[in-house]
C-alpha cells in the first residue's frame, strides 16, 4: 500500500528522498505534474518499466513519456531540432510533449519507449515532481496513473483507489491545476504534427512554430515514413472511460440523466436532469479542464446510467476537453 505523502514545508523534503530511493528501487511512485497524476518508475530500468504496464493493465505496444528536469535532460535522449527546442524554450516547464527521434545511447529501456526509435519527452510544472527529478537524475517513465482506458486522475485519492497497491510512495499536492494531459507534438520528419491536444491550446504552439502543425500520419499509408506502428499508439478510440454511458452534443435530456454542461447551457428537459453539472459557469474552457476527469468521476460514483454532455466550444482548450469526451463516448470493446 502506498505511503501518502502530503506536501507542505515541513513534509517536502522526506517526500523528495523517499520518492527518489524508491525510484532508485525500481519502485512505481505517484507523482503529481500539473497535467494529471502520472504513474512514475525508472525509466533506465526494464523490470520498474514493466511493473507500470502490469499495474495499468496497459498494452506493451504503448509508449510511454520520459520525464526529465529540464531540456539538457531530455536532450539526452532525444535529438531536437530547432523548432522542438524553440518549441521546449517556450512551453517547458509546461503541458507540452516533444515526440523526437531517440537516441541510440539513451539509457531509456526500449520498453518504455515500445520499440519504437522515437521518444516522448516531457518536462512537468510541478515544482515537487521536478526536484524529484532533478535530484533522480534519471528519465521517469510515467503514464497517466489510471487503469488503463479509464479516466485519468486528478487528485492523489483518485490514484490511490485506483492504483494504491502498486504504489509505493504517493506524492500529494493537491489538485492538479491543468486536469487534462500534455498536448503531444511529434517532431521527427520536419513537419510539426498534433498527435495529442492536450493543456497547451495548437495556437499558442502555432504562433511559436510560425505555422500549422500537421495531423498525425495516417495508421497506415505513412506509418513507416515515421517507423512508427501507429502515430499516438495510446489515442485508441474509447479512452477516458467513465462506468456511465456519454452521450455528445446533446440537445435534450431524458429522465434522470445527468447533465455536464458548459457555460449555463440548458438543453431542452434539463429540469428532468438527475443532476446538472456545470464545468464553467463563466465560461472559462481553463476552469472546465481543470474540472473534467473530476466531474465524470463525481457522476460515476453518484452511479448516473448515462451522462448527457451540452455543447462545448471546440477552440483553445476546448479542443483536448472535447477530444476526451470524444473518447469517453466511443464504443467500448
Ligand atoms: O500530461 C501527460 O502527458 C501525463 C502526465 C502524467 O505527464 N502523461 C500521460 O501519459 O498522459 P499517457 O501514457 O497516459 O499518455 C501518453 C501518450 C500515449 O497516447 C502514447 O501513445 C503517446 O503519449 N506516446 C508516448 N510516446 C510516444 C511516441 N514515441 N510516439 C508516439 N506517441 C507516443
Ligand atoms: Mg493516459
């Protein structure tokens, strides 16, 4: 069962050491990023690596992001070009993950980056998670610390119910203030491609690109001209699962469903809502990420059947809020 480590000044630093000796173990260790909560391990050490596939019930073809304390870091196991490092300049610390070609002398075990000879790299805000890794000194793999196609966590107690016992050390800040995952920009065969939206909106990383970033390529004509298999492996179509059925774009809701709505939108038959959630009142797509993975976890313990989901404006972040309802209403295998 996990140690809960709770941070505040008196508690930091026994946190810190604890989480790096059990790194250093070949321990898993939750661990906060302003994103979500990842499921951290070793990612040099082939056997840790693995026990976060076992804990995730995650298919070994999906890689995983490399965290590092800064961009000297990740540059040695990634080879940047000049626009993911203009790109890391800009965006990290931050939601922001690099896809670059790996290095052939990076110590990430080739689990962890599936084979592929490409690597996700990311750099995490949280200022914890970062001495953590600064003093580590070697790259976290860490996904998403969720059952694999389930909803991601954004609280500490999330991870713990979902993943306590596979956990060693679990590292609490509190709420993460982003709540939906790093958007992942792939940079490998000179076009800047979206693989991901995530915390960081495609404007802002298009204003530092100077232009369009690209779709993925598709998963099959051009997966070899990127010697991929599949171009965000982890992007399956149900993902973000809540035990509850979702419905998008609903214009009216039946009897006793709950409605998770954006901005006070009322759909035709709200009164006859089980419950009404409102993921920004205001009208703040910042504030309703910040809330989603919450939300649909509040919903499913208040055990609604379906979920009946208003409209959400599909610009800034309402592209990656949007994208994981997507997701979260896909058929489910
Ligand atoms: O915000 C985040 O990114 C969080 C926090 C914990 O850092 N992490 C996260 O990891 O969302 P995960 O494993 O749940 O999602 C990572 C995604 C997966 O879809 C995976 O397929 C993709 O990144 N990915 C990782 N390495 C890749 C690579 N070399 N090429 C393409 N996609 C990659
Ligand atoms: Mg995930």
């Amino acid at each position: 069962m996990a140690v809960h480590r709770p941070i505040d000044p008196t508690t930091r630093e026994a946190a810190i050491a604890a989480a790096v000796a059990a790194l250093a173990a070949g321990r898993l260790v939750g661990l906060p990023t302003e994103t979500v909560y990842g499921l951290g391990a070793d990612a040099t050490d082939g056997r840790a690596v693995a026990a976060i596939y076992a804990a995730k019930g995650r298919p070994r073809f999906n890689p995983l992001i490399a965290h590092v304390a800064d961009l000297a870091a990740a540059e040695a196991h990634g080879i940047f070009d000049a626009v993911a490092r203009r790109l890391a300049a800009a965006f990290w610390p931050g939601p922001l993950t690099l896809v670059v070609p790996k290095r052939a002398e990076s110590a990430i075990c080739d689990l962890a980056s599936a084979g592929l000879d490409t690597i996700g790299l990311r750099v995490p805000a949280d200022a914890v998670t970062r001495a953590i890794l600064a003093r580590f000194g070697r790259p976290v793999a860490a996904p998403s610390a969720n059952r694999s196609g389930r909803v991601s966590p954004t609280t500490a107690a999330d991870v713990v119910e979902e993943l306590g016992d596979s956990v060693a050390e679990m590292i609490d800040t509190g709420a993460t203030p982003v709540g939906v995952e790093s958007t992942i920009v792939a940079l490998i065969d000179g076009t800047p491609r979206l693989l991901r939206p995530g915390g960081i909106p495609r404007a802002a990383i298009e204003a530092v690109i100077g232009g369009p970033l690209a779709d993925p390529p598709s998963r099959d004509a051009d997966d070899d001209a990127l010697g991929v298999a599949v171009a965000a492996p982890g992007m399956l179509t149900s993902h973000y699962a809540p035990n509850a059925r979702v419905r998008l774009d609903a214009t009216e809701v039946a009897p006793g469903e709950a409605l998770l709505t954006f901005a006070g939108a009322r759909p035709t038959g709200s009164e006859r809502a089980g419950r009404i959630l409102d993921l920004s009142p205001s009208g703040d797509l910042g504030e309703a990420a910040a809330r989603l993975f919450r939300a649909l976890r509040e919903l499913d313990g208040e055990g609604f059947a379906s979920i009946a989901v208003a409209p959400i404006p599909e610009d800034g972040l309402g592209e990656a809020i949007v994208d994981r309802l997507r997701r979260a209403a896909a058929p489910r295998p």
